[in-house]
C-alpha cells in the first residue's frame, strides 16, 4: 500500500473555474467501464471534486481543486496505468462517545465498498453558491449515515489532520467529534435511524456501527482479522496518531463544548 500521510489540522481549499478536462479517448474508456458496472443502476455519476494541487509549505495546507465526476473516480481507481488520477476529497469524522468508545461504520453491500470499515464521512459538496463549506459537508453525512442526535448531542468538534496517500491517492479533511451520548445510546440511535431509512424505502449506507473502546489494545483487537477490510487510513490514524485525537478533543475535560 502508498505511504500515507497525515499532514496539518486544516486545508485552505481553492476551485479552479473549469471543471477537468478528459482527453476524449480517455473519456471513451470512462463511460465505456462506467456502463459496464452499472447496468443495474447501483451507482449515482455525481460531482467528485479532485485535488489538481496541494501546497504544504505555508501556515495551513493549501489544495487546488476541480471538479470531475464519480464515474472518473471508480475508473481511475482500478486502472493500473494511472494514466490520469483522481484524488477525490472526502470529509471523515473520528467520533468518540462520552465513555471514550470510537465509533466506525461497516459499508453496506450495496456500496462500492461492501464490508469496508471506516469512518462516517463522505464526499465534499459545492454549495449552490459555488462555496466549499466542509463543517456542513460532515454535519449531512452523520445525519444521513448514522442519524441527527450525532450532530446534535455533540460536545466537541474540530479538525484533526488532512491525509494524502493510501490507495487511491485520495484527499481526507479528518475532524474528531466528541459527543454526550455513551456507546450503548450510540448504537441504540443508529438502530433507530437505520429502522426510519429502510420504512422510507431507502439504501442505509452502513449495515454496522462498532463501538470499539479508545485504546491501543481494544483497537489491535478488533482489527485482526478485520485489517483487510478496514479503509487504507484505519490503521495508521487510529494506532499511531491517538495522541492527535486526544490532544484535538481535549479529553482531559470534556465539559465544556469548542464550538
């Protein structure tokens, strides 16, 4: 697997005017793989926006953006002659519950990813005023994911690290929630939330939520025999950087809410 790496807290983000240009034989390729993983429909070709350039060298890290579609980005992801690469950027959000038990999703088999654990989190929006407004981005993707009360109930949110690397070179602005709810009510409102989204008719995205206790040895624990499953940042974030997530979420007094 690519190296990864977990940069700074915060990402300065810029839109290029234009969206990406595909040379047209590259695009034939696209639609042509596009169509053959989709014949049942599974997949929406939404907006995928994709870092043209990153800049670390200043206070804050720096990334260049244009827009691109999620039809690229599955292509790209397996084409091994990386002819023209997608790093797509993602919000995720690292939640731990008032009894310090982190909380990770497993993909539903109708994803891209069936089985993947990872974090709640998911693909960066542009406004209808052409704004890039990450904090919103994460705040929809816990309420559709894993349920409002998420959002609503928490105690803390703040940005923790931006990623680069991994698998498919992909982009993650990483935040680090703190919420009032203990593990058993976190689960117990996820159940709920899944039980509301399939009576309307709708695809939940995870199957599962684990809560996991926050320490070196329950996290090695639940990661064997999950590690092949588990997205390319799981590992290294959750294992060699819990210090970061502690220092952002200033465990020591979880009393009095940052934002």
């Amino acid at each position: 697997m690519p190296d990864i790496t977990f940069i700074r807290d915060d990402a300065a983000l810029h839109l290029r005017d234009a969206p990406l240009t595909l040379p047209e034989a590259y695009r034939l390729r696209v639609d042509t793989y596009w169509q053959s993983i989709n014949r049942d429909g599974r997949y929406f070709n939404g907006q995928v926006l994709a870092a043209t350039q990153i800049d670390t060298t200043g206070p804050s890290v720096s990334i260049e953006l244009a827009l691109t579609d999620y039809a690229h980005y599955l292509f790209a992801a397996q084409d091994q002659t990386h002819e023209i690469s997608c790093p797509a950027l993602y919000c995720a959000v690292v939640i731990l519950t008032s009894d310090r038990c982190l909380l990770l999703g497993e993909m539903a088999a109708h994803t891209s990813s069936p089985g993947q654990i990872q974090c709640p989190g998911g693909g960066i929006e542009i406004s209808a005023e052409q704004k890039i407004d990450v904090r919103a981005c994460c705040q929809r993707e816990l309420e559709e994911e894993i349920g409002a009360a998420f959002w609503e109930d928490r105690l803390r949110f703040q940005p923790l690290c931006v990623k680069a690397g991994g698998d498919l070179a992909t982009i993650g602005l990483f935040y680090a929630l703190l919420v009032r709810l203990d593990a058993e009510e976190a689960l117990s409102i996820f159940e709920r939330h899944q039980s509301r989204l399939k009576a309307a008719g709708e695809k939940p995205e995870f199957d599962r939520l684990h809560a996991v206790k926050f320490e070196a040895s329950s996290l090695r624990e639940f990661m064997e025999g999950r590690e092949k499953r588990a997205v390319d940042y799981l590992v290294p974030l959750f294992l060699d950087r819990m210090d970061d997530i502690t220092a952002a979420l200033d465990l020591t007094d979880s009393r009095n809410p940052a934002d």
